[in-house]
C-alpha cells in the first residue's frame, strides 16, 4: 500500500502549484475588483477612471513607485509579525499595537540618547524598537501559554491601549514646546533618522525588513527550529510529546512576532516622520494581518501581497484627491479582498495562514 | 420479526448475495471483484489483513459507499443501496467500530431514535418492554433506564446489537467487534451471536483475529488485497490453511526467547513510588501507583481503556504532573523534570493514538520522523538540519523491523497501520533505553504485529526496559515478564503471565465478579 501513493516527479508538481497560486491570486483580485467598482458605481463614480488613476499615479512614475516602496515596508514587517506566530498557531491580531509600543521606546532612544552618534543610536534604537514590540506581545503570549486567555482577543484589545500610551506620552513629558496646533514630539536628531535612497523617501527599513523576510523564509525552512515551530503548528499535541518545548516556543514567537511588529513602527518614524506623532499608522498592523492571510504565511506571498496592498493604500490617497472618494474606500477594497480569500473556493486554496 | 427471518434459513437459499463488487479509491484498489453469498442462520467471518478491502465492502453493503460496479442481490433480485438508509429498509444493520450512541440518553432513548417509523409521541413503555424481551432471550441484559455514558464498552456493544435487533435487521454486521472486549466479554459476544444464529439471523463479523474465527465461525471468507482468497465452510478450515490464505508468503513466527532470570539487584530503569494525579474532566486520576521497571525486562499493563493508561504513560513522559509520589529514572529524581529531559534520556514513546498524539499530518514522513529527535540532526547549532542522517537512520531502522514506507508523502496520506509503523520506526531508533508502548499493535496487520512484538524483545535483549500497555491479553502474556493491572486509575493486580490465566486477568480488569459465561 505504501508504494502507490508516491510522489509525482517534483518539477511537473512544481509548475502546477505555481499555476494554481497564479490562477488563485488573479481570480481574488478580479473579484475584489468587481466589487469595488460597484462601490465607486454607487458613489456616482467612474470605476474605470478609479483604476486607471490608481495605476497611473503609482506605477506611472518614479515618484509613484518610489511611495509604493515606502508603504510596503512596514507593511513586511507587520505581515512577517503575524506570519511567524501562524506558524506555531498563534493568531497575532495586535501587529498595531506592537508597532506603535516600538515606535515608542525607539522614540525614548532617540530623545534620551539624541547626543551619540548614528553607529550608535540607529542601532540602539532598532533594539529598543525590537524590545518595545516584544515586551508588549510577551502579555498576551504569557497568558496563552499559561492557559488563561486566548491570544486572539487580547492581541486585539492591547491594540486599543498602545496609541493611547503614545498619546499620553506625546501630550504629557515628550511634547515638543514649540507646536502647539500639532501634538508631537521635537525632531529627532539627523543621527537617529534612517538614512534614504537616491533622494526618494525610500530608507534602510526597506534593507532591514528584506533581511528579515529572508531570514524568516530561512528559518523556517532549513533550522531544525523552524522544523519545530511547523510540527507544533501542524499537531502541539504531538509535538508535546516529542519532547519539543511548546509553552516556551508559544512565548518567543509571539514575542519575536511583536519585535518585528515593533521594527516596523521603529522604522516610521525613524525613517519617514522624524518625530513621534499619534496615529501615524494608519493601520499598518491590520494591513499586515490581511497580507499574511493572503499570502498563506509564505515569505515570496508576503513580499508580493504586501507590494499590492502597498499599492492599493497608495492609489486610496490619489482617489481622493483626483475622484473625491473617501480614503474609508481603500479599507472597503481591503476588506473585500479578505472576504474572497476567506470564502474562496476550495479549489483555490492554498496553504493556510 | 423472527419468523421471517427462519424463513429464510429454511429455504438455504443465501438472503444476500454480492457480485462483482469493485470499489476504488483515488491510488488503492479497495474491492476487485468480490462475490459473497450471505445466508441466515450463519455467522460469516471477513476475514483478512488491515487493507484488505473488509470494511469497505461492508460499508458498501450497508450503503455508506456505492461500488463502481457490481450487484447486491436480495432473494435473488437486484437490489440498489444508496444510503444506510436504504440499508435499513431492507433490513440490514451495522455496528461500527467506534459507536455510535449518544452518551447524553439512556439506554432506551437511544434505541427508540433508531426504530424506524418512530412515532410523534413515542412509546417509551413499549420499547422498555421490547429491550427487555430481546434481552432476555438474547442475554443481551442492560437496563434500558442505565444512561449510556455510564455503560462499559462491553455493554454499550451489547445496547447497539439490541438497537439493530429491534429496529428489525435481519443481517447484522459487526466491524471487529471483539477489539474493545476484555476477554470474558469476548466469550459472553460469541454466545449472543450462538443464539441469534439459531433464530436465523445472518451475521458477518469483521475480524483480523484467526482464534476468534475459528471459535465463532460458519463460513469464512477470507480477502486478501482487495479480492477473495478464498471461501470455506468452518470444518474445512484450519488456523494454517487460513494464515496461508491470507498471506502470500510464509509468516516469520515471533521468535520469544526463554526469559532471562530477573536481576533485581541492579537499580531499576524506573521508579514510581506513590504517584498520583489528579485527571481533569474525562481523565482517570492516578492513584498510588508503585511501579519498578528493570532493564531487560516488559512490564506488561493490562486494563480496560480509560482506566488510567493514557495517564500512567504521561506521567512517566513528564507531561501528566505528580501531585504526590516520586518518579526515578536511571537514579536520578526526574519527578518534575520536562519531557524534554526525559525524551533526551532516551525514552521511546509509542502513544494509543499515532495521528493526533504523535504525528504532524501536513509534514512529511521523514521530517515526522525527525520530530522526537531533533536536537540529534540538528547541525550548526540548530541552523541546519541533516536529513540525510535521519533517511539513513530510518532506513536502518525500518529495514531492521521489515517495514517498508514512502519518506516523502505527507503523513496525513499514510493508512491507520502505516502511521503506526512510523511511530514505531521512528520511536526504536537509536536504541532507546526505556520504551513505553500503548497499542503497539493496533492497526497493524498479523505480519507487521509479529515485526513490531519482535522489536519490542530485540529491546529487552539488549538491556532496555518496556512498558507495554494494551487489551490484547494475549499479547500480553506472550511478551510481558511481568503484569500489573490497572483498574480505575489503581494497580488491582501484580501477577506473572506464566502464574495466573486470563480470565483472572480479565476479572481484575473489568474490576467485576462476573461469572465466566461459557464459548459458544
């Protein structure tokens, strides 16, 4: 019996599952996008026009592209944070949160330690950032693993809580004295920012949130832990009795998960706004969730969707400018979207998230 | 009912007939060609290996699958079943092997559910009486009233025999029935079916047990691979003729060597002293347990499941906590020590339930065998992996024990037997010093259970010790040094095999005085 059911030759396997991820994705895309249009119908819009619009002012252009690049990158890293504890089946809701705590302690690096020089502070910042997220994610991932309360909810929660610790830290102690309309922290100085790319506002997050995705692909792949963390995914119970350390692996990777989450939030405004404002995130940690969903957990799923959602967010500003839509659409593409994935049919599945 | 019923024995015309009956699945051919003729008032054995085609041509019958091509005859017409609903309209019935009672009603609820053209306002009196009607003549005895989660296997056996009784089969088919059974249970089943052989009912009775078959059978029909090895009345057939139909080749015989003597003066591998456990919900707490395993040396656990075996393994594997007692291994104290100390100590795991307890379905057969292992291939500190140690381990490995596997299917495509044979392939290697085995045997076929038994000595020989636990007595008492008895989370009983029988065995475990009720 064993004999029969063998593997087919692996490069014909191979061809076909790459057929069927394409056939997957154009066949969500093109019913979100029918969709959407009957959206922008109903708005009194030209749904044609929306589209074009959105390609054009996006891909049309360096300067378009190179905004494209700007918005994906923490879009990687919070699509790394919640793919990583998938993999072990955790559900990271809280991606948000754990941007904005790492944005914060970076921020406390960045004004604490203002007087040092970039070799030093970038990279203390970044582990700030990292260690921000982290300890945020290690709440829900120390009540999970002692069986209290299920991470999904209290991910979610603590995502309501972050933005206000920022807030009060922006309005109390970090305010800076000479704004008074606009509640922000002073500038960082020139040493604490990113640097960027061929005068775009591309930065070194781009470099880092690609070491990461490679790093994660690798681990997962090839370590004997990323071998663990599957068979725990896969089956926790068996994985238990095998002797592989469950609860401590629930902990890390939530809390690893929450750190990359935290870099993303360290690499704004480190990168892009040069101070601490509230609500710079306009829901890069929720954007994250539906990338790694969409991309089935996959480092090259997350490295395409997170460009697409890039995009989609992109042409959401230049749709209200151009066409006076609310950017409110952009979220209603999202959701759609997630909603096909989630009702695709089970031809069209591919690896759970 | 019953009249009809010797009618058609009367006639010894066959009230069922299968011909031609072909069933395949996506890669396996399940059923080639099989006839059958089924008569009243004749218990008919399938007999074969696991994989044999047996329950799925009875699931074909009973119209849980349809056949893509082939007849099933009543009185001689062609007849089509599409449903087990159907099934039943011609009064057919079946007990499946696991059950399928609602454990939340009482006997009699659960029984008048199934009676076809069941009134708006049932007669529960009615059917009170009718039970204890079938039960008496049957010595079927239940009381209708007992809530069903509170009935033994035995008797909630006895509770689906009697549903298909009064809802009126006439052909009753048993998928092994005897594998849940202590073993006068066993004999007390093949008396029931003695009787309702006399009053014509037709009965086939799925089984991979050769002894059982010759207690109980009329007619054997044997398959092997799908296709019909042969069909043979009861006096024509012998344990040999029959363990040659179902084989090919000649079966290796379990080798056992004579026991060595017990050297008791050397520290035990293990040492349970006192140890209880408090079991949440369904679970069995542990109570007392005293337990000392030698090297060399198989302690065998007898005991009806749920009796504290799933937790007497976990206790020891460091995943079920002591809230008193102490556990020893190898001299040290490892009473609060992690699994993953006492896996990296060397102890081999082989659980009641290979899917869920101990397999990761979406993952590869070989990265499932590198699972309980994995510091062993980790290379570079863990960033690579050597998958090439592991292939060659297992291959070893599996050559050692005669199994053969495909390494690089997912393991959720592995049939029942093969997962175990993972397990087991993937538990032996490396020569672990102690072995704790639920079920070895479970699911594997007569071949591969002599491979694994084998296995199980070869360890002994060579200075491990083993606990084996399992309802097979017999296995028991073939393999283990020394028996102990579990009995709702206690030890009842500490015997040696070749100083007590299995019906005493038996009695401990049932933790009941029930009288031996005699072979049919």
């Amino acid at each position: 019996m064993s004999q029969i059911a063998d593997t087919p030759s692996r490069t014909s396997s191979f061809i076909l599952i790459t057929l069927l991820a394409l056939v997957r994705y154009l066949f969500i895309f093109l019913m979100a996008f029918v969709l959407f249009s009957l959206i922008i119908l109903i708005a009194g819009k030209d749904p044609i026009l929306a589209v074009k619009d959105t390609f054009s002012s996006t891909l049309g252009s360096a300067y378009g592209f190179s905004e494209v690049i700007v918005k994906m990158i923490p879009l990687i890293f919070t699509a790394i944070a919640v793919a990583l504890p998938s993999r072990v089946g955790l559900i990271n809701v809280g991606a948000e949160g754990q941007l904005y705590m790492g944005a914060w302690l970076a921020t406390w690096g960045a004004l604490t330690f203002a007087a040092s020089p970039t070799w030093l502070i970038l990279p203390l910042m970044i582990v700030l950032g990292m260690i921000g997220g982290g300890l945020w994610a290690f709440i829900p991932a120390f009540l999970r693993a002692r069986g209290l309360v299920n991470e999904t909810i209290t991910t979610l929660l603590m995502n309501y809580v972050a933005p206000s610790v920022v807030t009060f830290f922006i309005y109390g102690p970090w305010r800076s004295p000479g704004n008074a309309l606009y509640p922000q922290t002073i500038d960082f100085v020139p040493a604490a920012r990113l640097p960027t790319f061929f005068g775009t506002r591309v930065h070194l997050g781009l470099v880092i949130a690609l070491v990461m995705l490679v790093l994660y692909w690798f681990v997962m792949k090839n370590t004997r832990w990323g071998l663990e963390m599957r068979a725990i995914g896969g089956n926790p119970q068996s994985a238990r009795r095998n002797g592989i350390p469950v609860t401590i692996y629930l902990i890390v990777i939530l809390c690893v998960g929450g750190a990359i989450a935290g870099l993303a939030g360290m690499s704004e405004i480190s990168g892009i706004h040069g101070r601490l404002r509230p609500g710079f995130s306009p829901g890069f940690g929720y954007m994250g969730f539906l990338i790694s969903w969409l991309a089935g957990g996959s480092p090259m799923g997350i490295l395409v969707m997170s460009f697409v959602v890039a995009l989609i967010s992109s042409g959401g500003d230049i749709l209200q400018i151009s066409q006076g839509l609310p950017y409110a659409v952009v979220n209603i593409l999202l959701a759609i979207t997630l909603c096909v994935v989630l009702a695709r049919p089970a031809i069209l599945k591919g690896k759970k998230a | 009912m019953t009249d009809s019923v010797s009618q058609a024995t009367t006639a010894k015309e066959p009230l069922f007939v299968l011909r031609g009956i072909t069933k395949s699945f996506p890669g396996v051919i399940a059923n080639e060609h099989v006839d059958l003729d089924i008569y009243g008032g004749e218990v008919h054995v399938l007999l074969g290996e696991n994989g044999a085609g047996k329950s799925t041509l009875m699931k074909i019958l009973y119209g849980f699958y349809r056949a893509d091509s082939g007849q099933i005859l009543l009185n001689g017409e062609p007849i089509s079943i599409r449903s087990p609903h159907d099934a039943r309209g011609v009064r057919i019935g079946m007990v499946f092997q696991d059950f399928t009672l609602i454990p939340a009603f009482n006997v009699a609820e659960n029984i008048a559910l199934f009676i076809p053209g069941l009134k708006a306002v049932p007669n529960i009196k009615e059917v009170h009486r009718r039970i204890n009607e079938l039960s008496e003549r049957y010595n079927l005895q239940v009381n209708p009233q007992a809530m069903v989660s509170q009935l033994s296997i035995g008797e909630q056996q006895k509770v689906e025999i009697l549903k298909l009784l009064l809802s009126d089969a006439r052909l009753l088919i048993l998928d092994e029935p005897t594998r849940v059974l202590a073993p006068h249970e066993v004999s007390a089943l093949f008396s029931v079916l003695d009787s309702l052989r006399k009053d014509g009912y037709a009965i086939i009775l799925i089984t991979h047990k050769i002894k059982e078959v010759l207690e109980c059978a009329d007619r054997i029909t044997v398959l092997r691979r799908g296709r019909v090895a042969g069909s043979l009345p009861r006096f024509e057939a012998s344990e040999d003729k029959l363990v040659a139909m179902m084989f090919e080749k000649e079966l290796s015989r379990l080798q056992v060597s004579p026991k060595p003597a017990l050297d008791e003066s050397v520290p035990p591998l293990l040492e349970l002293r006192g140890v209880e456990t408090r079991g949440e919900g369904a679970a069995t707490s542990l109570k007392e347990i005293d337990l000392n395993i030698y090297p060399g040396e198989i302690v065998g656990v007898a005991g009806v499941s749920g009796n504290g075996q799933k937790e007497l393994g976990d206790v020891i594997l460091g995943l079920e906590k002591c809230i008193s007692g102490t556990k020893f291994m190898f001299g040290e104290d490892y009473t609060n020590r992690s699994i993953q100390k006492v896996r990296r100590s060397g102890v081999g795991f082989i659980p009641e339930d290979p899917l869920t307890m101990a397999t990761a379905p979406f993952m590869t057969v070989l990265e499932n065998m590198a699972l309980s292992k994995t510091w062993r291939y980790a290379r570079l500190g863990g960033l690579a992996m050597d998958w090439q140690a592991v292939k060659t381990d297992m291959e070893d490995t599996l050559k050692k024990l005669g199994f053969s596997l495909s390494l690089h299917i997912p393991a959720k495509s592995l049939s029942g037997g093969n997962r175990q044979r993972m397990v087991i392939v993937r538990e032996m290697a490396h020569n672990p010093h102690l072995i704790i085995a639920s079920y070895l045997t479970r699911g594997l076929d007569v071949q591969s259970t002599i491979a694994a038994r084998q296995a199980l000595i070869q360890a002994r020989e060579s200075g491990a010790g083993v606990l084996l636990i399992s309802e097979d007595i017999e296995e028991l008492f073939t393999l283990s040094d020394r028996l102990i008895v579990l009995h709702s989370g206690k030890t009842v009983g500490t015997l040696k095999p070749e100083e007590t029988n299995i019906y005493e065995v038996g009695y401990l475990m049932t933790g009941s005085e029930v009288r031996h009720v005699p072979n049919c």
